[in-house]
C-alpha cells in the first residue's frame, strides 16, 4: 500500500481534490464492479471536472478473486486511467 499511496501523493503534487461523488455503481459480474465518479480538481487556479470509471475487483488478502459478499474480501481498484487523467488535467483530450 506504500508504494500506491507514494504514487496518489505525485499525482496529485499540486492539485486540490475539491469534490469527489459517485455517480452509479454496477456490477459487471460477481467479482468486478464499476464505479462511475465525478471529480472536481483545482490544477493552476483553474477548475476541471471529470466523469470517471473506476473497475474495482473483489479480492483476498492474497489478491484472488472472490465473490461479491463472501466474508474476507475487500474491493480493490483496477489499474485505470483515473491516475493518468488526473495527471494530464491541462489536456483536453
């Protein structure tokens, strides 16, 4: 978790995570969910808003995947482009 949380920390160097609110959740099969969200960033004295989907994954300890609801798992975040497009905001892509 160190490392990821080191990760978070560079990427958001000099952005302020205004708002954060999830929009839907939907579950595209009994171990993995997405989670569509809004964030509002302020990069530059400039506010930018994004739509984002984040695939989340139900898993163990030991990373493997379980089934929503049983007792030991926890959700995990999928590596996604939340990251990158929280990176390149000044883009308009």
């Amino acid at each position: 978790m160190g490392k990821e949380a080191g990760r978070v920390r560079k990427i958001f160097d000099q952005k302020n995570l205004k708002t954060f609110e999830i929009l839907s959740v939907e579950h595209q099969s009994p171990a993995i969910a997405e989670v569509k969200v809004k964030v509002c960033v302020l990069f530059n004295k400039i506010e930018y808003t994004k739509e984002i989907i984040l695939r989340m994954l139900y898993q163990n300890e030991q990373r493997e995947n379980m089934v929503y609801g049983q007792s030991g798992g926890v959700w995990r975040y999928m590596d996604s482009f939340f990251f990158h497009k929280i990176e390149m905001l000044d883009w308009d892509y």
